[in-house]
C-alpha cells in the first residue's frame, strides 16, 4: 500500500486518534503529530508502555463479572473505552464484537457475554487464526450458533456456515457440501461447566472434505484450510477497510489490503500499523458515520469529561447500539444505517445530557476533523452551557 506522503500535522493525526481509537483531547493529538505518519501509526498499535487506566480497571473485572448484570457488564466496557490509553485494542474490541456478532438476548449468560468481549481485547491485535480458535471454542460462540446440539450423526450446520459465510470467507467462496463436511468437523464441541468441553464420543472423526482437501478433520483443521483461502484475505480486508476506512472500498484497495494481510500471516497489529500509515487512510477524511459507540465516547475523550455509563446505555439503545446484543449474526449494518429521523433525534438528545470541560477550537478540530466556519464558531461562542449540544448538533460531530 502506498504510504502517506501528506503533512502530517494536527488534522491528520487527530484523523489518526478517531479512527484508530475514539479520539483524544487537543493536546494528545498535538503530541502525536510531532512523530509523522508512521511513528503515529506504529505508536498507536502498539500503545504505551504502562496503562494504568487499563490496569486499574482490570483489577475491577471479576467484581464487575460476579454481578451477573448486563448492564453493569456494558458500563465497564464503555468506561474502558473512555479510560485506556491503548485506544487501539479498544476499539478493535467493538470491530471483532461486530464481526462475531453474538447477543446476550440469546447466550442468557451476562458472564459468558464479557468472558468473549475480553478475548477480543486480549486477542484482537494479535494473529487472526488464535483469534479465530479462541472464539471458537468460546462458550457464548457455541450457544449462540448452537454448537451445543451439533453432535456425531446429527450435525448442526449453523457454525460451519458462518463460518465460511461471515467470519472468514464470505458468500459465494464455498459450497453447501463445505458447510455439511464442516459441520462434522465441529461434532462434539460443546459446553462442560461453563467451559468449552471436547466430547470424542460425539465427535465424527470419519474423513471429510471441506474446500477440496480430504482429511480426518477436527475444528481446527477447518479453521486452518479457511485461513489459507485468497478469499480470507480480501474478505477481511474489506471489512477491516469499511470499519476504518470507507464504507464502500475499492476491489484494487480491498486487493492490496488483503496481500498485506496474507503475506504478514494475519497479524493483525502489524497489518493495521501499514494501513494507518497509508495514502489510502489518510485519505478518507469525514468518509465515516460514526457509530452510537463511537459518537458518545470519542465526544467524552476530546472533552476531557467523564462518562455517565447508566445514562449513556440508554441513549447508545436509543440511537440504535445496544453493547452485547447486536441485532443478528452479521451484526450492526453500520455507516449510513445508524442515521434516521428516530435516531437522528436521539444523537442530539444524546448531546444535551453531555458537558464538556474543554471548549474552543481545539476542540471542534478534535471532534469534527476542522476548525468551526464563521457561521458556526459565533454560534458554538454564544452557547454558554449549552456548548456540547450545539457543537454535537453540527453534522461534522458524527463523521469520521
């Protein structure tokens, strides 16, 4: 991919916190413009040497867990959004939460629900084929595409499927007798105490063919022989482009994407490290709507405010993203679908109940990507207290 060549100065690197993250106050976007496109791509991959954001509220899991309330489950995630200062492994998190989009409304177990969002937080900078294999065996994974009844002569498909149709290959790169063969592989995977659980009784340990080659496979193996498809590569590719990117990217940008995904064997920290150093990101500017998520956080960080997690569920539910309980197997649509006239009077009910400390134009630029027009900045100086719901109530406010 052709590296990004441009200035790199506030807007760019403000670019860089909104996408790769949920933004950062003026200062901290300052800070990183100092280091140049890719010493701001490698720094925010890789993150800083110590978060004790990150530390402290990992010390708070287990008490948060043991509630066994979803709500109270949704408010730690969101403030780790807000607090950690690898703002990358965040929001990667909610992408591998979209993409094995599984719902507390079904799985009926708040602690299992959290136990998967922390593989993603754990795993998803890392190699995608450990990734992979850790959701797979993820109790909230197999109840919800009903592992649990997939057993040696009576193989349940609905895993195998998606699989191949939304995790790793997309439609049109597999055959109906993949998914059957599949699906035998995946016999007696189930759930033992709360924990994934490999019964051999009833697993199919026959022969199978899945994409073409014939084998004795296990779960695994089908990871495996799905990973080395060219179809894995420019499948993810273009669903990591269209989350930080563009909604709609290119067969020749999804091409180059995916090469690079394969020829650094899915690591993904690696990989995003090339992307966010690109022409092609740096380039895409204002092309996203952001996400409920990603309105409400990235507004609290640039502010330097705090987050009112109880209220915030409410307005994320009412703008149309429920944290744990995407609406179906492929998750939220995203982009132009988080914008109507329900939800669009949400966003700007949303702004009224937020204050931010910071005001100025540092912080318009840290939000809306450029400073205020003339029009705008007499507007937002004659705000008075209500500075956060006019500058949230600019268009600008919910791009990224």
């Amino acid at each position: 991919m052709k590296p990004f060549d441009g200035p790199f100065d506030f807007d760019a690197a403000a670019h860089l916190w909104r996408r790769a993250g949920f933004g950062a106050p003026e200062a901290r976007i300052a800070e990183t413009a100092r280091l140049g496109a890719a010493g701001a791509a490698k720094a925010i991959v890789r993150g800083p040497a110590k978060d004790e954001a990150a530390a402290e509220m990992d010390s708070i899991y287990a008490q948060v867990v043991g509630t066994g309330k979803v709500d109270a489950i949704r408010a730690y995630f969101l403030q780790r959004m807000v607090r950690c200062e690898h703002q990358l492994r965040e929001k990667l998190a909610l992408f591998w939460h979209g993409h094995f989009a599984t719902s507390v409304l079904k799985v009926n177990e708040p602690s299992w629900m959290a136990r998967q969002y922390r593989i993603f937080l754990e795993r998803g900078l890392g190699a995608f084929a450990d990734l992979l294999g850790a959701v797979t065996r993820d109790p909230a994974m197999i109840r919800w595409l009903d592992n649990e009844t997939n057993s040696k002569g009576h193989p349940n498909e609905n895993y195998a499927r998606e699989l191949f149709e939304l995790f790793t290959l997309g439609e049109g790169n597999y055959a109906e007798s993949d998914i059957k063969e599949a699906a035998r592989a995946f016999t007696g995977w189930h759930i033992l105490a709360d924990r994934y659980h490999f019964s051999a009784r009833l697993h199919d340990d026959g022969e199978k063919e899945v994409l073409g080659v014939r084998g004795a496979w296990n779960g695994d193996d089908v990871c495996r022989i799905a990973l080395s498809q060219p179809a894995c590569g420019r499948f993810l590719a273009r669903k990591l482009l269209q989350f930080f990117v563009v909604p709609e990217p290119s067969a020749a940008d999804v091409e180059a994407f995916g090469e690079v995904l394969r020829s650094r064997g899915y690591r993904i920290g690696e990989c995003l490290e090339v992307l966010f150093a690109s022409a092609l990101f740096h380039g895409s500017r204002g092309a996203l709507v952001k996400s409920p998520i990603e309105f409400v956080v990235t507004a609290v960080r640039v502010s330097g405010g705090r987050l009112d997690a109880a209220a915030a569920q409410g307005d994320l539910r009412a703008m149309g993203q429920d944290l744990l309980a995407p609406p179906n197997v492929k998750g939220w649509p995203g982009h132009l679908a988080w914008i109507n006239t329900a939800t669009w009077l949400s966003r700007v009910d949303a702004g009224r109940r937020l204050r931010f400390p910071a005001k100025g134009d540092g912080v318009v630029a840290a939000l809306c990507g450029q400073p205020p027009g003339p029009e705008d900045r007499a507007r937002l100086a004659g705000a008075g207290n209500d500075f956060a719901h006019a500058l949230l109530s600019l268009p600008e406010a919910h791009l990224s």
